[in-house]
C-alpha cells in the first residue's frame, strides 16, 4: 500500500508554501519537484504522486526549521524597551 506515513497523510498544499512566503519557484528548487508539476497541481489541473507530496513536504519542513534557526540566532524578541536608547 502506498501511504503518507511520515507525514500522517498530510499533503501539500499552496496555503503551507504561502505561509513560509516560497514562491513556486523556489518551492521547486528546494523539493525537486518542477515547477510546471506545482503549478498544474495548485490550479487544480494536475495530480502530484506520493513522492512528490513527500519531497514537498519534506522541503517545506526543512524551510520552516531554517527560519526558526534564523530568528533564533538573530535572538529576535529579546530586546524590550529598557534596552531602547533613551530619547534625546
């Protein structure tokens, strides 16, 4: 049988690409799948295999921990207004 286990049955979607802000483009350069293959699959005018919903997946995932590593290392939220300059 030929399931999503890893990601639980999840498949990809144009909301989670947009809410990490990729474009198709750069959607498909992380995952490997074409771009042609998201577009036709975002319109509703195409299927995507089980692969592909897996590569996508994936990718999106290994984005979502690269900007959380991002935020994390420039240490947002951690300045509060005692630490702002006081006005001159």
């Amino acid at each position: 049988m030929n399931t999503l286990t890893h990601h639980e049955g999840l498949r990809y979607s144009r909301a989670h690409r947009e809410s990490l802000g990729l474009t198709q483009l750069r959607t498909a350069r992380i995952s490997g799948v074409s771009r042609f293959k998201l577009c036709l699959y975002e319109s509703d005018n195409g299927d995507l295999t089980i692969d592909e919903h897996r590569q996508l997946l994936t990718a999106l995932q290994r984005e979502a921990e690269r900007i959380r590593d991002v935020a994390a290392a420039l240490n947002f939220g951690a300045a509060t207004v005692a630490d702002a300059p006081a006005a001159a």
